[in-house]
C-alpha cells in the first residue's frame, strides 16, 4: 500500500473497525457516517485485495479474515507509536542541556553581546550549554545557517536579507582618542576632524575605505586614514598609544572609557545596528528560541 495521507486515515478506520467488529460502532466511534465508513470499507478491500470484514452469520456484527485478523495487532500498535510521534511536544530545559550553541560573529559584535551572554547561559546551565564563536564567512553563511552548523549569526541587517532576523541593538558612533591627546579634549570641528589622522577597522585587502567615507565624500569632504586593521579589539591599544582618532560604536568605546576619550563627530552619521540572524527552520525550535532570547538580554544589558 501506498501511504499517502489519505491511505493512514484508512488505516485508522481499519483499526477501528477491526476493534469493533461492527461499521455502525466503529462509525460512530469515528465520527462518520455509516455510508461513509462503508465506502471507506469498500475501498480498503480494493487496496488489500481482501475482504477484511464479512457478515456474521448471526445477522450481528462481521468477523475478520485470516488477513485482517492478521493485521489487527501491529496495525493497532504502529498506529499508537504515530499518535505518539506526532503528539509529542518536545521541551528544552537549559538546566538539563548540554547542547554547544555556535554564533558566527566579528570581534566587535562579540565583545559586545559575550560578557553577558555567558553571564545568562552560565546561570541557566551551570555545567552544560556551551558557547562557541567563530569569525563569519560571508560566502558560507546561508549554508551554515541553513545547516545549523552556525546557530545564530551577528551583524547588520543586509546579512539578514531572506533569513529570520531580530534587531539587538542601535547605537551611534562616535570619535575615540587618548586621553592625553595634544588636540585637547573638546569635539572636533569638521576642519579639525579633516586634518587628523584615521584607523579605519575593515577586512578587505586594501581596506583604506569605510563607510565614514562615504558620508564624507556626499559632502564633498576625505580624511587621511593612516591605518586599516582588521579587528575592533586592536585598535584601543593603537589609540592609546598614538595620536591617531577612530571611529567606533559608543557602547564598544565605553568599556575604555579609563584610556580613551568618546567624543561626538562633527557630522551625521547612520547608527550601528546589529541583528541577530538565523535560518527560519528553527523559527520554532525551542532550544534555539531559548539561546535568540539569551542574546536579545544580553544586548539590553
């Protein structure tokens, strides 16, 4: 037999007819009529080859072939173990897990959301969940996600694009310096912002271009960038240790606010905003609903 989603509700019919020797019983105990269970007989004999149920000669009830009596057993059975299957909702206790969740993140993404993160899932799981983090790659990424080799994935929105997506965060810029730098301590003017040297945090090779300089260019302006790195976290250390000025997240900048001074950009410019990003299978997923709320705490933390 073919088991189509129609053929299992035959089955179902079957067993109950099988149980209840009787079509008006098995019926009513199905909530058909009996010229519906009737068809439903005529075209379970088709399908089996069998008559499967036969008038008792009393005139009461039918009896069970050899074939049907056959099946009366394990077709009761397997059907149990289906309602069973499908019946079954499954839980998560983070307490009980020892489940590792991986988030594809760059430095600064993770330095923000990490701390307290693991704050939460340490008090959730004292000696179970783990947390792994990697660097992305942008040309893996939907496979990873789709896979689930990544759980969750940090970043701007356009990383999001066709994949479940959630805002954590929105935060401005602003410029970093050494406390002791020799331009004081007041906000740059545009001039004097023009004329300082930049680090500029970019991954690609020749990453001497931000999007700072695109805001720039629209009004006609460029900046010297004098270094390019690769990753927020090296950039403290340079600042600290020259005269050179970044601009950063505010909430990145504030965790230095004991060597760096944070102060406003003589210009607009679009806020940060990271998302959490996910492959929609796991929409429901409760183990991973769990984790995508850990990490929306930990970003309003």
């Amino acid at each position: 037999m073919n088991l189509t989603g129609h053929n299992l509700a035959l089955l179902t019919s079957l067993s109950v007819m099988l149980e209840e020797k009787n079509v008006t019983r098995a019926a009513a105990k199905l909530n058909l009529t009996q010229s519906a269970l009737s068809a439903q007989l005529s075209r379970l004999r088709d399908l089996f080859g069998d008559p499967l149920l036969i008038p008792a000669q009393s005139g009461k009830g039918m009896v069970l072939t050899a074939r049907a009596e056959h099946l009366r057993q394990p077709l009761r059975q397997a059907l149990q173990v289906l309602e069973v299957v499908v019946g079954d909702v499954p839980v998560f206790d983070p307490a009980k897990s020892d489940r590792t969740f991986v988030i594809g993140a760059n430095d600064n993404a993770a330095a923000i959301i990490a701390p307290r993160l693991l704050q939460l899932v340490k008090a959730a799981s004292p000696s179970g969940i783990r947390v792994s983090i990697r660097a992305i790659d942008p040309t893996h990424l939907a496979g990873q996600l789709e896979s689930g080799e990544i759980d969750v994935a940090l970043g701007s929105r356009s990383a999001a694009v066709n994949l479940s997506h959630e805002l954590l965060l929105q935060e401005d810029f602003r410029m970093a310096q050494r406390m002791d730098h020799p331009r004081g301590t007041a906000p740059p003017t545009m001039d004097e912002y023009l004329q300082l040297e930049h680090v500029v945090v970019s991954g690609a090779a020749n990453g001497f271009h931000g999007f700072i300089d695109d805001v720039l260019a629209e009004n006609g302006h460029s900046r010297r960038v004098g270094v390019s790195v690769p990753y927020y976290n090296i950039v403290p250390l340079l600042l600290q240790n020259t005269d050179f000025v970044c601009a950063l997240p505010s909430r990145f900048l504030s965790r230095y606010q004991c060597s760096l001074a944070s102060l406003p950009l003589p210009f607009e410019v679009r806020s940060f905003n990271l998302f959490s990003t996910w492959h929609a299978r796991f929409d429901k997923d409760l183990a991973h609903s769990w984790f995508r709320q850990q990490l929306k705490l930990s970003a309003l933390s």
